[in-house]
C-alpha cells in the first residue's frame, strides 16, 4: 500500500465532500446528515466509505460503477436508488 501522503488525503477529502454534497441536492439535508449517511451506508453493506463516496459520485455524473463493484452498485441502488430516478424523471 502506497504512503497516505497530503494530496491523497486531500484527494479523499475533496471525494467526500462532493460525495456529500450529491446527497445535500438529492435529500435536501444538512452536510453533516449526508456523511452519516455515506457512512451508514457502507456500514450496512460492508463497502469502504471513500469508495462508496467515489461511486456516489461517478453515478451522479452519469458514469457506470467500475466492473465488478456489484456492492458499490448494490449500496447505492438501496440506499439512493430512489433519490436517483426521481432527479432522472424530472
């Protein structure tokens, strides 16, 4: 594993915080609910957070999930899925 050094801690940061802010405009909640909620959601589906985070973004930019994340797709599907096809029929 590669040293965490400051540009990938703020690459990570930077994935979060767009991450959060997908959900703040999908479920009009506060920041702080929207990384509860990444995070609660890679709890109950057994994926890493930052990758969850990834994911979540690469979906609200049009973009597919890597091959063979069917878990990163799965999570997103469950816990935002709805939230998703909502934003697309409008």
């Amino acid at each position: 594993m590669a040293p965490v050094g400051p540009s990938r801690h703020r690459d990570a940061r930077r994935t979060l915080c767009a991450a959060q802010g997908v959900l703040v405009a999908l479920q009009q909640c506060s920041l702080d609910d929207a990384l509860l909620d990444i995070v609660g959601a890679a709890r109950h589906h057994n994926v890493d957070p930052l990758r969850l985070a990834t994911a979540l973004v690469s979906r609200a930019q049009g973009e597919s999930t890597a091959a063979g994340d069917e878990n990163l797709t799965a999570a997103i599907d469950d816990a935002w899925g709805g939230l998703f096809r909502a934003a697309e029929a409008s």
